[in-house]
C-alpha cells in the first residue's frame, strides 16, 4: 500500500519503526514538522526543548541510558550542536541527527533549501574524527536511510546524520514504504559478563564496545576527556592515541559496508556526473535528456556521503574524460571528489556546477555543463 508522504513525515516514520522512544528538539524551519510528528505519534518521550544545546544534551542523556535516540534541526541548530556533538563522538554515543538544510550561513534564507552544512556535518567539531552522513534524493530515501542511520548508530556506537534540505523535507510523494520491511532493526551490543565490565574494553581499533546503560547493573563512567577502558580521565600517551585511532577506525575501516549509492554507468561514456540528496533528481533528469539526444552520459549517485566512497568513485572512472558536480552550495563536496579522481586519475577534469540562490537546480542547467 502507498503512502503520499514528505520527507519529514517518511523520517518520523521510519524513526518509530527502529523503535525510537526518545526525541528532543527545538522548532526550526524547515525541520519542525519532524518535531510535531514525534510528539505526536512516539511510544515513549518526545520533548520540545528551550533550545538546540538543550536538545541534544537531553538526547544524550537519554541515549546512555539506554533509549533509542533522535533530534533534527538545520544548519543554525547545527552551530549549537558542535560542541555535543564532540562529546558523542568521545562517549560513543548512539545517535541520529536530522538536518533538514536550509541556505546560510547563520540564519540565512530559512524558508530556502540547500546542500549547505555537507562540510559542516565532517568537519563540525575538533579532532576531525571519522562520521556517517546518509543524504536522501526523496521522500522514499527519507524512509530507507533513516532505517539505516538508527541501526549504524546502534551497531557502531557513534552519531550518524541524514542530511534533507528543504525541498525534500517538505515535498510530498507517493512512496512504498512496504519494500523495506525486510530491514532487520539492530539493537546494541550489551555487556553479558557484570564482574568484568570495563565501558571502553575493545581487543583491536576497529572494535565496538559493548554497551551498558547508565544507571543499569553495571558501573558506567562517562567522560568527555580522553579516557582508558575503565572511563577514567588519562595522560597516558598511548592510550590517548589508541583512544583517538579507534574512534576514527570504527568508522573509516568499515568504509566499504557503510557505501550506499546508485550507479548508472553507459558504455562509452566520457563524462560522469557525481550527486548527492537534491541534485540526484536533477541528473537524473538530465541523463534521460541528454541520452534522447544521443549523448553518452554516466551518472554516480551517493547516498552515503561520509565516509567519502572513495572505492566506488574509482570504480566509475574508467573510460571517463570529465567529472561533475553539481551542487547546491559554492561547491563544498567537490573538492573532496577531486582529491580522489586526481589521486587515482590524474588526467581526468573534475568541474563544479552551483547554485546558491535558494532555488532548486534545474536539468537545463546540468544539461548545459554537459553538452
């Protein structure tokens, strides 16, 4: 049976169907839907906090005691956000951010979308530590990668964002949510043993560490400083590298599993467009066009931005000329693009395509840098 959703009310749904019981946040355009919703449908906790830094430190709280956990905002909500978010980072916190995008910078254009906090969600907070941001083209996308981001927050520990904007946040689409209910929902890794429970015990780097709630059986310490196994605050040089390597390998070593995207190659193609959320629909637009007119045109669209796929971008440059990347921003992803295609083809031109005016980028455009 179809539904006639946005993306905003395919997030709430999917975030009940993980089974999330905890939701705080503070109304923002265009995020705000995503709040009225959880208040309205949740079984368990969805509070309205007095302010963003309230928000996500009552998520947090209510994350390591044992909660299945979300918040969504925009980009302003985002500035607020970068502290905690380091402390989530630090405390292996499970956690899904929704950031519906609008133009910036500061409170900018609020009824305006945009891809603009891509840079922001990477490199939002300090130590530049490793994250996962799954971008959506559509309400339906909204649904599935929502799904993913709570089950990738619960088996690895950590936050992971889904990155809207907008448009897709407040289009409405007929969408097959049935198609997904095969999606197995993850729970964490609890602790079996109580007498040997050490909160940050891992055998290698790119280990997870059970977890126990706080306030459970178990004694659980919780920091934001660098800490040992046991959570206690250390100066120990090697354990604060260790520390640091395994909240980066968690993430960066399992690269290849997080990769989520679609591939429409053509045999013979010599440009190859790269999109992420908005401008998928775009190009694929454009590649039906420009395929009538017997242009050979291939197409890359990442659903998981971060970790970058590197992998998968090199897999699609064979026989390829020219990249592009169209986005709505001054061209934040690009760069991180360009560094893969010249690393493994230096010959190839990689180009951006923006637009920044708040409106949504059209086919013609992407049809015109392709031509």
């Amino acid at each position: 049976m179809r539904e006639f959703l946005d993306g905003n009310e395919a997030v709430v749904k999917a975030a009940l169907k993980a089974g999330c019981d905890f939701f705080a946040g503070y109304p923002i355009t265009p995020a705000t839907s995503i709040l009225l919703g959880m208040m309205q449908n949740i079984k368990g906790i969805a509070i309205e906090g007095e302010d963003e830094l309230a928000s996500i430190g009552m998520c947090i709280g209510a994350s390591m005691s044992g909660k299945k956990v979300m918040t969504a905002t925009s980009g302003p909500g985002m500035s607020l956000y970068s502290e905690n978010l380091g402390l989530a980072i630090m405390g292996e916190v499970p956690l899904v951010i929704v950031d519906s995008q609008r133009l910036g910078p500061a409170t900018g254009s609020a009824t305006k979308g945009a891809q603009s906090d891509i840079q922001f969600v990477r490199w939002g907070t300090s130590a530049g530590i490793g994250v996962i941001a799954l971008a959506p083209s559509n309400a339906e996308e909204c649904y599935y990668l929502t799904l993913k981001a709570f089950n990738l927050a619960e088996e690895l520990r950590c936050p992971v964002f889904v990155m809207l904007s907008k448009e897709i946040s407040t289009t409405k689409e007929s969408v097959d949510l049935a198609k997904y209910d095969h999606i197995k929902i993850s729970k964490r890794k609890g602790n079996k043993d109580r007498k040997s429970y050490r909160p940050y015990s891992i055998r290698k780097s790119s280990d997870i560490p059970p977890f126990s709630e706080i306030g459970g059986k178990n004694i659980v310490r919780f920091t934001t400083s660098s800490h040992d196994e046991d959570g206690y605050l250390t100066k120990d040089k090697k354990k604060i590298s260790d520390l640091i390597m395994h909240l980066n390998n968690k993430i960066l070593s399992r690269r290849d599993h997080l990769g989520i995207y679609g591939k429409d190659l053509e045999k013979g193609a010599k440009t190859l467009l790269i999109s992420y959320g908005d401008t998928t629909r775009t190009c694929n637009d454009a590649v039906l066009h420009l395929r009538k007119d017997k242009k050979k045109i291939s197409h890359l669209a990442l659903k998981t931005v971060w970790p970058i796929q590197e992998r998968c971008i090199t897999k699609c440059l064979g026989g390829i000329k020219r990249v592009i990347v169209p986005e709505l921003n001054i061209g934040q992803y690009v760069s991180s693009v360009e560094r893969i295609v010249k690393k493994h083809r230096s010959t190839i031109k990689v180009e951006s395509l923006t637009r920044v005016d708040g409106e949504p980028m059209f086919p013609e455009q992407v049809i015109k840098a392709c031509r």
